[in-house]
C-alpha cells in the first residue's frame, strides 16, 4: 500500500508539474497530503512529518532568500556590467560561444561539488547577457544543467560520497576509472551546448526578419496614409519576459552609461566596484570553503552589500522590496518540497518504493544490471532522490548482481553515471533542482522538458565510454 502511494504521489505530482496545471507549491504541498490520509495517517502524524520536512530545507530556504538579494543588489549596483561586456567582446555577439561558454562556467563553478554552489555563481553572472541578447532562459538553464551534471562525478560531490559509503570503498576508487566516461560526458555536454547556440541563432535571426518584415509593412502603411513628413518614432521594446520565454532581443552590446533608464543609473555604483567585487569573492570564497553555513554568509554579505551600496532606510527598503517577488516565490516553492520529501520518508513511502522497485527485477536479468542501471539513471532521478536510490535502491541491486557475479563496485559506478550526477538538475527531489529553476527563472515543467533529453543523451554517451573502457560490462557472470 505504502509504496503504491509512494510511487502514485511522485507520478501526480510530476504529472501536474510537466503539465503546467497549478502551481509548484500546490503539487508538493498538497498531493503528498492527500495521499497520506488516503494510506490512513492522521493529521497529528502528517503534521509531524511535515515538521521533520521543513527541518531539512530550512537552511536552503533561508540561504535562496538572502542569495537572491544578494545577488539582486548586486546587479543593481552595476558589478556584472563589465563581466558582460568582456563575454561579450569575446563571444563576438555569438549565442554559440555564449551557451558553450556558459556551460563551461558551471563545469568550472561546479568543482567544488555544490549544486548551489554553482548556479548561485553561474546563473546570475550571464542571466543578464541572455537577457539583453533575448535568448531563451531555458536554453541558460539547460546548458547550466548539463555543465553541473557532468562535473557531479568528483569524489566529493554528493552522490559519489553516498555510493562510496553504500558500496563500502573510497570515492576515489570508484570515481577514477569512470574519468574518462566523465571527459566524454564533458564534452557532449559542451557540443550539445553548441547545438543550442546555433539554434538560439537561428530563431533570433528569424525574430529579427519576422519584426523587420512587420516594420517595414508599418512604415509603408504610415508613409501612404500620412500627408505630412515627421520624424518616425522608435518602437518601444521595453516588454519584461515571462518567466520561461525568451527576452525581448535588444542590443548585442550590453547598455553603455547613457543607455541605461534613469532608474538604472540612479541604482549604478561604478565608485564601489572594486569593493563590490571584493565582497562577492569573499562570500563565494566562504562559501565554497564552508567557514559557515550558507545562510548565514550571504545574510552577512546582503547586510554590508546595503550598508555600503545604499545606506540609509528608504533606499535599503526599496532594494529588498524589489527582488522580494523572486525570492518569496521559490522559498514558498522549497519549504512545500520539503513537506513532500517530510511525508515520503517518514511515512516509509521512499522505503517501500525501494523494496518494491527491486522486487520486480528477475534474477535472469542481474548480470545486465549495470548496464540497466546506467541507461536508466536519468530517468530514475525524477523518482528517487540521492539518499533513497544510493541509501535504500542501490544496497538491494548491489546483493542481488553479486549473487551472480557482477560486482558492487561495478553496479555502483554504473549507477553514478546518471543517477543524480548528470540527472540531478532536472530532480524535483532535490534542493538545488529549485535553486537552479528559481535563479534561472524558468517553469519547472519546461525546464524538465526541455533539459531531460540532452541528460539523458549525455548519460548514455557516458555509459558507452564506460562499456568500451571495460568500467562496466554487459551480460558478466561468474
């Protein structure tokens, strides 16, 4: 019973959330509810999952809210004006050397291992260049997504930790020989990235013929009907994108001083960029080398950020109130993932989705499970989470292959070949995945669409290479 609630309570909800039918906070938030009164848990019971929950995203809530003004205040005072420009100079205007630069980036950032980590320092860094050239934000998040993804491998990322623990080895020995699987996940990745680059072009070409074409008509249409010269007006492009299509195309060059609205420049700091600077090394610096917790360094970085910046209540008010929508937003969003992560783990619904799952497996099938395994890793990261797979999926698979033959270590790595490495940017059952989505500003049913396929693919080249390099193998038994 618990684990068809389990399993019917991930499909509702990824149902709901693919399909765009309500809000992310409804899913989360209510489904699980409702199905654990259906599996016969009294509220008192739910409540205290729902409390257990809540714990565990907490610090991830609190540090978003204080990241995303962080990084708000940030962009108001001009500090990524000439990161832009530089990017753009080197792009040469170019959506191809854009996205491949941006999925570059995230490898870069991502060395740390912290999903967070690195789209808190990739996403807010080239969100404006995307912007002003009107790229597709989805296209931002998922070269982001495969950029991490690939790079989640390293021996102190999360999954390899758990794995190791599972399988009873250091992170080393499994994450070595998977090397060159992860190299040629790179650079999938990065021609995958690519592809999406000449794509952008392409549409942004069209868009521009599209609204030529319209101009000229317009124009023509004026000079006929008009018997008197006067200068022609610009057309006003001043539209704000929705949260998952792409922004308005503008200039390739980023705004120079005296193209900025005056609210812009009345917001620009250019005497306190050094200093500006200085303080977001610091606070990635601390947070990469966790001298504290998350929350509580970019709490100290948003406090010196408006005393410095914008000193003086009316205009520290004013900075807060205006990224108070983007941030509450996805906080609301990550306390309702917490509930729902709360009431599958302490209901046992993730226990009995385990048991189930692998019950099902034949033991004919065991000598191709790592290749199973790895195919299917992407796939397997929208219905468990890295502790439920790696803690509670992976010990069962890992007894059963070695009743016939095929090594721990072998359905292990097979595993960390997609499950929540290169999967995890399109898990709702992660903390991060939210992060990701909010600071990219994009639908979480479009960002898994449009970001599943390319994963996938580029588990799947990653698998290959682990075959040929005989990391993995297909069909061995004792």
């Amino acid at each position: 019973m618990l684990a068809w609630a389990g399993f019917l309570t991930i499909g509702v909800i990824l149902a709901l959330l693919l399909s765009n039918r309500v809000a992310a906070v409804v899913a989360l938030a209510g489904v699980p509810i409702v199905f654990a009164l259906i599996a016969g848990f009294g509220p008192a019971e739910i409540g205290e999952f729902v409390a257990d929950g809540l714990g565990g995203v907490v610090g991830v809530t609190v540090m978003f809210v204080f990241a995303i003004t962080y990084f708000g205040v940030m962009r108001d005072a001009g500090l990524f004006d000439p990161l832009i420009r530089r990017i753009v100079r080197w792009a040469g205007n170019a959506p191809v050397t854009i996205c491949m630069a941006t999925t570059a980036l995230a490898m870069a950032a991502h060395l740390d291992g912290a999903g967070a980590t690195t789209f808190l320092i990739t996403i807010p860094a080239m969100i404006p260049l995307f912007d002003r050239l009107g790229m597709s934000r989805l296209t931002l998040s998922v070269c982001v997504g495969l950029g991490a993804g690939t790079m989640n491998l390293l021996p102190w990322g999360g999954p390899t930790a758990r794995a190791a623990a599972t399988a009873g080895v250091p992170a080393n020995d499994l994450w070595v020989p998977l090397i060159p699987a992860q190299l040629a996940g790179m650079v999938a990745a990065l021609a995958i990235a690519w592809y999406l680059g000449v794509r952008e072009s392409r549409r942004l070409e069209k868009t521009a013929a599209v609204t030529g074409a319209r101009t000229a008509t317009t124009t023509g249409t004026t000079t006929t009907e008009t018997t008197t010269t006067t200068p022609a007006s610009s057309p006003v492009t001043g539209t704000t994108p929705t949260s998952d299509e792409p922004a308005p195309t503008g200039e390739a060059e980023p705004p120079a001083a005296d193209e900025l609205t005056d609210e812009e420049r009345a917001l620009r700091r250019p005497r306190l960029m050094w200093f500006n600077a200085a303080l977001t090394i610091a606070v990635l610096a601390a947070l990469i080398a966790g001298l504290a917790p998350p929350e509580l360094i970019f709490l100290v970085g948003v406090v010196v950020a408006l005393v410095v910046n914008y000193p003086g209540l009316k205009s520290q008010t004013a900075r807060i109130e205006a990224h108070a929508t983007g941030a509450m937003l996805m906080a609301t969003t990550l306390l309702a993932a917490g509930s729902f992560l709360g009431i599958l783990e302490g209901s046992g619904m993730i226990t009995a989705m385990a048991d189930a799952a692998t019950s099902v497996i034949p033991a004919s099938a065991a000598p191709g499970l790592p290749v199973m395994i790895g195919v299917l890793g992407v796939p397997l990261s929208l219905l468990f989470g890295p502790d439920a797979f790696y803690f509670g999926v992976l010990p069962v698979l890992n007894a059963l292959g070695e009743q016939y033959g095929v090594s721990s270590i072998e359905m292990t790595q097979a595993a960390l070949l997609g499950q929540e490495t290169v999967g995890f940017p399109i898990s709702p059952l992660t903390g991060s995945f939210y992060l990701l989505v909010g600071l990219a500003g994009v639908d979480i049913g479009k960002h898994i669409r449009a970001l599943f396929g390319w994963a996938w693919l580029v588990s799947i080249v990653m698998v290959v290479v682990a075959l040929l390099t005989g990391v993995i193998a297909f069909g061995a038994t004792a």
